[in-house]
C-alpha cells in the first residue's frame, strides 16, 4: 500500500486549495454578480461608477477590477447608517461598528448567509492557526459592536469548540477562568495577552503550566519580536490573524503553521496592493497599501475598499498546500505612520527595538509633540522592576542609540518607573499626538 504523505488539517479542503485558475474562475464570477448588485441596489455605488464612466457589465476579467472607484471611510461616515446596504433592512440580522481607532465609527450590516460565511471564514482561520475541533476556546476579544468577539465566537462554535464568551478586562478572573477550564486557545490582541501575562505574574500564576497551547491573534499591528516574548512568558504558539470590519470583521486573512504571511481567504475577497499616493495598482510583490473588493458579502458589499493598510502579496505555494495567496505582516496603517525629521516610521517598528531591551518592559507609547517647525517624538518605556532609578538614564540612552541605529529614527527616550504606561484592554493605544492643532 501506498504511504500517504501527511495533510494539514483544513476547515474546508476543497476551497482551501483550489488550483489558483479555478479559484480566479470562481473570482471573475462572483466579482462580476457583486458589481451588479452593488450597482443596482446602492446609490452610493450607482453614482460613483456613474462619474467614473464605467459600468458593470464592462469588468470582463479580474484586471478590470482596476476601472472601478475606491470605496474609503468617509463613504460609510456619509452613508450612515445604513446607507451602503444593498439588500432591504430586513434581512439585515446583526449590525456591528468599527472600532474608531481612527473617528467616528461605522456601521456594518451581515445578512444570514453573510453571517454563516463569516462563521465559515473564522473557524478556517482558527483551524490555519492550528486550533481544532474539541479545544476550549477562552475568547478575550471585546463582545458587543466590535467584530471580534462575535466573529470568533460563532467562528469556534462553527468549528466544534467549547467557547468561554469571556470578553475583555477583568485580567485577574480571565487567569482564573483560563486555568479552571483548561483553555486550549486564547483568542484577542496580542497586546492584551502581554496585559495577562504581566497579571499572571504578579499574581504568582504559571501560565506556561496550563494546558493552554496557541494564541489566535489579530486586530492590531505587533512585531516578531513581540511573539516571542509573549510565547516564551505563556509557553504557548502564537498566530496572526487580520481582519476589518468594512470587509467582514475577524477571518479576511490568517497565518498558517508555515508562517509565512496570512492566507488571504480568495473565495469571498478580491486583494489588490496600490500605491497609496498615485492609487495606482502595484506589480506584484510589490509593499503599498491593501484594497479589498468582497465577493460574496450581501448585506454590506465592498467595491475596491482602501484599508489605508500597508503590505504586499504573494502568491508562491506555501508548505501547507493551502493555494490562497498571502498578505505578508501588516507593518500598521498610513495613518499611524510617523514622519518624524523626514523618517518614516510605524510603531510596530519601534516596538521590535524595544521588545526584549535589557532594563526595559515590552510596554511602550509614542509621544508625538511639536518643536517649532519639526515634529518630535518621545518614546515612552518601562523600566523593570529591578533597575535603580539612577540607572533610568543610561538605559534610556542606550535605547536611543538603538532607534537611531537600527531604524534611524531621532527621538528622546523617557524611561517610566514600572506601572507607569497604560496596560491595553484591547486595542493598545500606541501614540499619543499632543501637538497643538492649526
Ligand atoms: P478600526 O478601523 O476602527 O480600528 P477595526 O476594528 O475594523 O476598526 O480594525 C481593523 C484594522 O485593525 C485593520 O484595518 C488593521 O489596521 C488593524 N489590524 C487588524 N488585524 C491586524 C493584524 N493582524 N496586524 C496588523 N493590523 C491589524
Ligand atoms: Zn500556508
């Protein structure tokens, strides 16, 4: 008999991998039905695609994709709230809202169908990560308007977990909870889980004790070297998962056990990397910022959507047979990114200098402040509990020495005693800009 080589588990083979001209075929078809219904249903859309001068019936392969307008934020913000739904507000069954890291917050719509595909996406993306049928799943993403705690939740369920709907804050009774039901995988930010980690250490509790093996993670930028940390002071794997809720909330994109960037789930989305100055498309492999066209999405379709996130794409075969190409780590957004005496810098680069400093905690916020015509930057760190306060100046010295060299980024560095930078609860709110506003 034939040995078999071993197969990576998968939520759904079939489509997971799809030879990439089946997967383009199936792309064209449903680009095309979404275009029409969003055309047909959406005055927003009826009128840009209007003043652009095309129509629906002219995107004939996936390069057309390029002759459509964007949809950006500010299109939600003006159509709120539900101005941008394509189907009647009936079938509209759960509504959710963006964060608003960035202002106002928008409103999201899932229709049923829409609702089973996201629960269909959120349990591949577990599965990618390596959570399986039979795991407890603690999840720590807020529940409530943000995306993550629903869609994980039905995305674990759908999958065969047990879920604990945990929900953010509270950090002392999640430990508790974590141990007593023996999670298998923590679902939030990698940043609140750092928060767990410190609280578990306070508290005299040793994680890496528990049966918990794999953190799925997403809704925020964080760095390798952050994973390490954080594996190493849980004993556990950690994946990244990427998600917005313009396009569905959790489950757009995960990283599989390869670890070589996040499968972006091509069934249900179009992705196309542009020059963030010129929109105009990139070549492949190219690093500009991410626009997602939705494929299958009903209530709430996407055409051409600006996520203002900056990656690139491949499409190489990755080691798990999946054939979906891959989003490489998001570094952050356009509009986190710093320009501070002509560098360009984003937090999650700061970070990787930071994460595992000698003398300093992996806890850190950027102070954005004018000094005359230049914008200046402070780096806020934490001293650990053992550094003498006499020594807050040479480390924070040595950690200038760092960013300049490692990224050549100009700053001043304020070493805080232990406590002193806001814990995340979610979210972690990494710049603080204090400059005075024109
Ligand atoms: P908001 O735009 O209000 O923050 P969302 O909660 O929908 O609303 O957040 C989506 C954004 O979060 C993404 O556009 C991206 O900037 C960020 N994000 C999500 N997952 C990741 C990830 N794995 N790595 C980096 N950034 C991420
Ligand atoms: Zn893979």
């Amino acid at each position: 008999m034939a040995v078999q080589a071993p197969v990576t588990f998968m939520f759904q083979p079939e489509m997971e991998t799809l030879p990439r001209e089946r997967l383009a075929a199936l792309q064209l078809e449903r680009l095309r039905r979404t275009v029409r219904t969003a055309y047909d249903n959406v005055a927003h859309y009826r009128a840009a695609f209007d003043s652009a001068g095309v129509k629906p019936e002219e995107v004939r392969s996936l390069d057309d994709v390029a002759a459509l307008p964007f949809t950006v934020k500010d299109d939600l913000r003006r159509n709120y709230p539900f101005g941008l739904f394509a189907v009647p507000r009936q079938q509209v069954i759960r509504l959710h809202a963006s964060s608003g890291t960035t202002g106002k917050p928008t409103v999201v719509g899932y229709t049923r169908d829409d609702l089973g595909m996201w629960g269909d996406l959120c349990a591949r993306t577990m599965v990618a990560g390596g959570a399986r049928p039979g795991d407890i799943v603690h999840n720590a993403y807020g529940y409530g308007l943000f995306t993550g705690g629903l869609g994980y939740h039905y995305g674990a369920e759908r999958l065969g977990c047990t879920v604990t709907p945990m929900s953010g804050g509270n950090t002392e009774r999640q430990i508790v909870l974590i141990q007593d039901f023996g999670a298998d995988v923590l679902c939030c930010t990698p940043s609140y889980a750092l928060n767990i980690a410190e609280v578990a250490d306070r508290e005299g509790v040793d994680l890496r004790k528990a049966p918990l093996r794999l953190a799925v993670f997403g809704a925020e930028p964080w760095s390798e070297a952050m994973r390490k940390e954080i594996e190493e002071r849980l004993g556990i794997r950690c994946q990244d998962t990427f998600g917005l809720s313009e396009i569905l909330g959790p489950g757009v994109a995960a990283e599989c056990e390869e670890r070589a960037g996040l499968h972006g789930w091509e069934d249900h989305f179009l992705f196309e990397i542009v020059d963030p100055e010129t929109l105009k498309p990139l070549p492949a492999g190219e690093t500009g910022e991410l626009v997602i066209t939705t494929l299958t999405k009903q209530a709430l379709p996407m055409i051409r959507y600006r996520t203002r996130d900056i990656t690139r794409l491949t499409d190489e075969p990755c080691g798990c047979g999946r054939t979906h190409l891959r989003l490489m780590r998001i570094t952050g957004r356009t509009d986190d990114m710093l320009i501070i005496r002509g560098v360009n810098v984003f937090p999650s680069q700061v970070e990787a200098v930071l994460v595992g400093f000698p003398g300093v905690e992996p806890h850190y916020q950027l102070v954005v402040s004018r000094e005359g015509v230049y914008d200046h930057l402070t780096v806020e760190v934490e001293a650990v509990a053992a550094l003498p306060q006499a020594e807050y100046r040479r480390v924070g010295a040595d950690v200038g020495h760092h960013l300049k060299s490692m990224i050549g980024l100009s700053c001043t560095v304020a070493v805080k005693a232990p406590g002193e930078i806001p814990r995340s609860q979610g979210k972690a709110v990494r710049v603080r800009d204090v400059r005075k506003k024109a």
